[in-house]
C-alpha cells in the first residue's frame, strides 16, 4: 500500500481543489478538513463502535516554522460558512480552556453555535525558556477526548474529577506546533499525546492532482444539514467491523517496540475509528471498509512521521505496519453500494453528551434561529417585553394530517402568513419558493436559517392537500 493517502470522499475533494492554488500539502489540507469537519459534526453524528465521539485530535509538526500558518484562514474560508466551528488559538492553560468551555457553552444558549470547538495553534507555553505542555492542562484535554465516563486515572497530571467540572463540549484540535515546541511533549505526560494524531507538514512540492468532484461544497452543506436534523448513529458494515478488528489485534503489538515513545501508538485504533465515522459522516453513509481504509492510511502515515520525529527504530516500527497492511489487505472484501443512513435512530450514549440545550425542543430552536422574523415575509411583530417578539410555529404537513412536530415540519410565520398557508393561499415549491395560489405568483424563497433543514415530504404533503382539495371545488362549480 506504500504511504499513499486516500482522499476520500467530499473533504478528500476538497484539498485536491484547493491546496495547489493555496500554496499548501493536500494531505495537511485534508487532515486539517478532517479535523474540522469532525469537530463541526460531532454534536449531531455518534459512531455505534464508541460512545458517541468522532472528533479527530492532530498535530502538524512544523519542521520550518512558517511565520503565520496558512492552514487555519485557509479553512476558515472554505469551511466556516459551511459548518460554523468555535475555534481557540493557543489555549495553553487549564483557566483557558475553561474560559473557551464557557464561551462555547454561552454561544449555545444563545442560538449562535454547537457545543463544539476546534483547539488551533499550540498547546505548549515557554516555561524557562523551554516549551511544555502545561499538567493543569492535561486534565481537561484528556476529560474533552475520555468523556466523563472514563475519567483517565494514572499519569501524573491532577485534575479536578468530572462531577467536579462542566463536562466540556466536543473538541477536536488542529495543533500546528513547530518541532522545537514539539519536542518537549515527549518529556511530558505521555497519555495525553496518544490522544493526537502527529504528523510532520510536507514541503510543498505536489504535482496537481484532479479532485473525483467539484461539487464538495454541495455535499459537505447537505451532509451538515442531514447531520443537525436527523442525529444519525452510525453503524459499522460488517466488511468495516472485520478491518477495525485486525487493527485493534494489532494495536498490541506496539509494547513490542519496547520503547516508552511506542505509547504514541498505542490508540491507533480509537484514532482509526473516529476518522472512519467522520468520512462517513461527511457522505452520509454507515462506515464502510473504505472509511476504515482511508483512515488506517492517514494514521499510517502519522505512525511513520511520529517514529521518525522521536527518532525511533524505525524498521521495528515499520514491521508492523506492513504487517497491517497486509493483513488489510487479505481482510479487505468487496463492498457494494455505500448504505445512505436514512432513520434518525435513538442514540444510546445520548445521556452522557452536552446536547444543545434546545435540541429537543424544535419550538425553542425556530425562536432562537429566526428572533421573531417570519420566514415568508420578513415581518417582526415586536412587543413590549417580556413577550418581546411574537411569532408562531407552522406545521408544513399540518397537526390534523399526522404532521410531527419536528424542526423539519415546522416554519416562524406571521399570524398573517401562517393564516395564508395553512387555508392553501400560499404553497412551498420544492425549491422553497412561495406560491401565492390566489394570483399565482411566485414569490421569494422562504428565508431559511442555515441549520434549518426543510423535509420536502412536507412541503409536498401540504402542496397536495391543497391541490386535492382545489379540485373537488371546481367540480363543484361546473356542476
Ligand atoms: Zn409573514
């Protein structure tokens, strides 16, 4: 297998697209999108095969310091309208970390983001003039990847136990260390730099190479959508479930390597799974071997990068991979047609996350989204406090007609257009157009909050009963 990179599906797309012209490594790039995206997805999307996370912790090692990292705006640009992300620079401290818990945790309350953050920069702070990762800091980092569910308990790192502490939301880190800073993490508690992926950034030196698709952006908005509205948990298919086995029987041969730095490797596994459930995420699919695959090759090549950073054997440590490689590859079996995740199945480590407060609470959610503002017409009826702002939640396929009272079924209206569309005045295309059925003119689209994700079984529902019922009236007219 080599130490090829697989860019898989609509991230994979979008490094191929955009590192070139960007100046950087389309496999940074892809990493870094991996990272990202999986700290976007993460309070929506739970993986069957471990309680509920999928976020992926990184490390680019720098072995050139750039003087401003092009990765992070790079992302920023391409991701952010897409799949908004919290992101804190250089939170190198326990009161900081606590500090950016908060500040997610206030955005959340506030309708204006997920209980989710991406850690960029640099963990290290310069103590004497020598950098370390600071022990206060190790305690909340290992409870963000562990859950509160499996408080770490060994190391010497102290921290405050998880009754004691807000749980954090889900976090994912993008660390861009330079080599320098980075060297100081093997003097350091060597359980919290199992929890990263580290890789050393490639010279720039890439021949083009043609993205399967250029329609990334397309399927990475829809995947975000589908991932907020239906909460989707993800299974593993068989052919995926017999790869993760091989790679976890293999995860133990890493004490063989008889060498404390082998502790870098010894998540391989959890690593592997968390990349494999975020690519399936970002295609909207269950894991399949190809996810299992595509992640394997990126942890491949951070198994390489790390033994050649800490300066190991790395003939030992390369006897295993190839072993695993090939073991893969006898393991490897066709798969068919990718499986769309369709049913928003209950998710079973639910009660251990920190959901959005409002998450089952769709009435909560529009007011929240949409500040009293019709959808329709834009109109907001404000009122002395405390009511503030009035508005009122429509169901598209109406209550009578078994609609359900979920985000997808229900729009902010105007009393004036919410009286509209529910006696057949106005219709919904399956564009979100509005359809004055009186005159028949067409108007704007709906205004759409970009979380919102509209059901069009809805919007056909409600536009058939009205067609249905304009026909027995006609009838009756020429009759
Ligand atoms: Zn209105």
């Amino acid at each position: 297998m080599g130490d090829d990179i697989t860019y898989r599906g609509p991230l994979g797309s979008l490094a191929l697209a955009e590192a070139g012209a960007a100046g950087v490594d389309p496999a940074d790039l892809y990493l870094a999108a991996v990272s990202w995206w999986s700290a976007a997805v993460a309070p929506a999307v739970s993986l069957s095969a471990w309680p509920g996370l999928t976020t992926v912790w990184t490390a680019l090692v720098h072995r050139n310091t750039p003087e401003a990292d092009p990765l992070l705006p790079l992302l920023q640009r391409l991701l952010d309208g897409i799949s908004p992300l919290a992101v804190h620079a250089d939170v190198t401290t326990e009161r900081q970390f606590d500090a950016a818990t908060h500040a997610t945790q206030r955005a959340v309350n506030a309708g204006k983001g997920t209980s989710s953050m991406l850690l960029t920069g640099s963990p290290f702070t310069t103590n004497r003039g020598r950098p370390n990762l600071s022990w206060t800091l190790q305690g909340p980092l290992r409870l963000a990847w562990e859950r509160e569910h499996m408080p770490p308990t060994r190391g010497k790192a102290r921290f405050r136990g998880p009754s004691e502490r807000l749980a954090p939301p889900d976090v994912a880190s993008l660390w861009t260390p330079s080599i320098a800073e980075w060297e100081g993490f093997q003097a350091t508690d060597a359980a919290t730099y199992s929890r990263v992926l580290h890789f050393s950034t490639r010279p720039v030196d890439i021949p083009p190479i043609s993205p399967e698709s250029d329609t990334w952006q397309d399927e990475l908005a829809l995947a975000y959508a589908w991932a907020f509205n239906t909460r989707p948990f993800l299974r593993f298919s068989k052919q995926a479930l017999r790869l993760r086995k091989v790679i976890r029987r293999v995860d133990g041969r890493w004490d063989e390597l008889a060498d404390p730095h082998a502790d870098f490797f010894v998540r391989i596994d959890d690593h592997v799974v968390r990349i494999a459930g975020t690519l399936a995420a970002s295609e909207r699919t269950t894991v399949a071997s190809a996810h299992v695959e595509a992640a394997w090759n990126l942890a491949r090549r951070a198994v390489r990068d790390t033994s050649h950073l800490i300066g190991m054997d790395t003939d030992m440590v390369n006897e295993i991979v190839d072993d695993l490689d090939r073991k893969l590859l006898d393991g490897a079996e066709p798969e068919g047609e990718l499986e769309r995740v369709k049913s928003n199945m209950p998710n079973p480590y639910s009660y251990t996350r920190w959901k959005e407060p409002s998450g089952d609470n769709a009435v909560r959610k529009l007011k929240l989204w949409y500040r009293g503002r019709c959808q329709m017409c834009g109109t907001v009826l404000a009122l002395p406090s405390p009511r503030d702002r009035y508005s009122e939640a429509a169901h598209i396929q109406a209550r009578e007609d078994n609609g359900p009272d979920v985000i997808e079924n229900l729009l902010c209206l105007c009393p004036n257009c919410h009286v509209l569309f529910d006696a057949g005045g106005r219709v919904l295309t399956d564009d979100l157009a509005v359809i004055d059925t009186v005159s028949g003119d067409a108007g704007r689209r709906l205004h759409l909050h970009r979380w919102h994700f509209i059901d069009l079984q809805y919007v056909r529902h409600h536009r058939e009963r009205w067609r249905s019922w304009q026909e027995p009236a006609t009838e009756s007219i020429s009759s």
